[in-house]
C-alpha cells in the first residue's frame, strides 16, 4: 500500500497503523488513495485495491463535496484538524452505507513536504442509527399525540389530565371554553386543578382523584351548583393513565354537561306517571260518572208515568252527572296536551 516510494509506515503511529477501532487512510493531492490500514481495507474494501483509485468511490455521492471542502480547508491552514462526517458504501450491498466520522488534516513527510490529507475515521453507524431511531420515534409520538389533540379538541366532551400533585398537563378546547365561560378566566397548563372545582365539591373530588391514583376507574353523575344560581348536570370519569413502562403520570378528568338528557329523562319520567294518571282515570273516574248517565237515561226511558218533578230530578242529575264527566275529560286532555309539548 505505498506510492511513490514514500514509507507510510514510518510516518504514522503504529497504534493507528494496527487499529481495530480507527479507519486510516492518505489522499493525495490529486484526490487518489495512496495509504490505507488493515482496519480500512478490511472493513470498506469491496474491490481487489483501493490504492491509486479515487477516494469518491468508497464515499456516499451526496457527501464528496463534504470532504472535498475539507481538504481545501486543510491545505489552506496545514494545521487544521477539519472534522466531517460522511457516509461509506457497505461492501456488495445496494443503498447500504456506514456512518462515519473523521477527521482529516494534512499530511506531510519528514522533509515538511505536502504529500496529500490524513484521513483518520470510526464507524458510528449503531450510534447513528439509534439517533435516527429516536427521531422518528420522536416524530411518531409527535404526530400521535398531534392526532390525539385533534380527536380530543372534536369531542364535545371536556378532558384533562391531571398530574398526581393535581397540577394540570394537558387539556382539550371544550375544557378551555367550558371555564373560561364560568370561570371568566383562561386555564393553563400548570395551574392547580383545585382553582376549578366548585368548593361544595372539593371533599368529593379529592376522594374520587385519590381513588384514580390508587387504580380505580370512577363514573358518576352529579348536579352542579354555580353562584349565579344556575345549575348543570354532568356525566364525570376518572381514570389513570400510565407510560409505555406502565408508570402512573397522571388522571384523566372527563366530564360532559347532560342538562338536556336530564331534562329529557326527567320529562319521559314525567310523561310515564301522567301516562299512568290518564289510564287510571279512563278506568275508574271516567266510568263513576258514565255508569251515573246511563242509569238515569234508562230510568228515564222506563219511567213512562214519571211526573215532571221526577224528570226535572233526573235531568238535575244528568247535569250533575255530565259536569262531573267534563271535568274528568279536561283534566286528561291538559295531561295530553302536555304528552305533546
């Protein structure tokens, strides 16, 4: 491995010289290999030599004019260390290449005498990789999380996660809206959750937080009191939520305003009972007064020797009989009538 009659060997270190760590290698002057070490050529070679062949042919296309602006940096300033760092073709494998770090700066003989550019390199393609790996990995979870925000701010439901010293991580756009509604202020990551929990209901809360941390998952229903003296219902969970390494981060706090199904509910119960109020007075109050008419119209019919007292007493009933039955039949038209509002 050695050109023009120069001992590379007596130039370099031995410890370079028989490295199994570090890639060494001379270009000369007119940018062709003239040195390179066992480590080198037993890790990059995939040819029978590289020496007197251009350094361009072990070197990803994209990064030769990296190195050659190296090289003019180092042989303008001979005592430059230049470092770069630049990809090598893996041996008989298409679009493969090794990460590579080096540092090149020139090289001279003992007579002070220019003779090419030192090349002193180490392969950091598993360390590289890794940084790759975390990047996308980062870009992944970027992108997840950009989804999750996404399909979190369409819900219509508020969500929260909640730090186990019950300081606010994250929220959704329903949340923010939601308090800044009835609190006239705007939440923030980092705020204490307690700034947003109605004091009648931070004994409940507390229990019902410390229950998530411990595991459990809480739903219930309740009716909130505000001071202006309006009220709402909401549908509020509780759930831990844990890392890829199954440790606790936080609570999820989802709550969901259901006034309108309350109210719903509350008029179906409403419309049951009244339902059951019609069809107990269709078969007991509704019959007193019919059994009463049709008495007294057979009576009437029967009686052909009845005196205009007796017709004027059974009129008087009928009367009686008829207003008593009106009443009724008002009474569960208004009941229908409130079925269809």
């Amino acid at each position: 491995m050695k050109q023009n009659n120069t001992n590379f060997d007596n130039l370099i270190p031995t410890y370079l010289l028989n490295s199994n760590q570090y890639s060494i290698c001379i270009i000369n002057l007119e940018g062709n290999y003239t040195f390179i070490n066992k480590y080198f050529k037993d890790k990059y070679e995939f040819d029978d030599e590289f020496v007197g062949k251009p350094f361009s042919v072990t070197i990803h296309p994209d990064d030769i004019s990296v190195c050659n602006a190296a090289a003019v940096e180092c042989l303008i300033n001979h005592d430059k260390i230049v470092p770069v760092r630049i990809r090598k073709p893996v041996a008989y494998k298409i679009n493969e290449y090794y990460w590579t770090t080096w540092e090149f700066s020139a090289f001279k003989n003992e007579n002070n005498q220019l003779l090419g550019i030192f090349c002193i390199g180490s392969d950091i393609t598993e360390n590289e990789m890794n940084i790759i790996a975390k990047e996308r990995y980062l870009y992944e979870l970027i992108q997840s999380e950009n989804k999750l925000k996404a399909i979190l701010d369409s819900s219509t439901s508020s969500n929260l996660l909640i730090s186990p010293d019950y300081k606010i991580l994250s929220f959704n756009k329903a949340t923010y809206y939601f308090i800044k509604s009835v609190y006239q202020r705007e939440i923030k990551e980092g705020d204490s959750i307690h700034l947003y929990v109605l004091p009648d209901t931070k004994k409940e809360f507390d229990s019902d937080f410390q229950k998530a941390l411990n595991g459990e998952y809480i739903e219930t229903e309740k009716e909130l009191f505000f001071q202006n003296g309006e009220s709402i219902w909401v549908k509020v969970n509780y759930a831990p939520v844990y890392d890829n390494q199954n440790k606790l981060i936080g609570i999820s706090f989802n709550f969901l305003n259901i006034t309108e199904q309350k109210k719903a509910l509350l008029k179906v119960k409403v419309q049951n009972e009244l339902l059951k109020d019609i069809a107990w007075q269709q078969s007991h109050e509704v019959r007193s007064p019919v059994a009463t008419i049709l008495g007294l119209v057979n009576l009437l019919q029967g009686d052909k020797n009845a005196s205009i007292e007796d017709i004027e007493l059974y009129l008087k009933y009928l009367h009686t009989a008829a207003e008593h039955l009106d009443k009724i039949i008002h009474d569960i038209v208004g009941k229908i009538n409130y079925l269809d509002a």
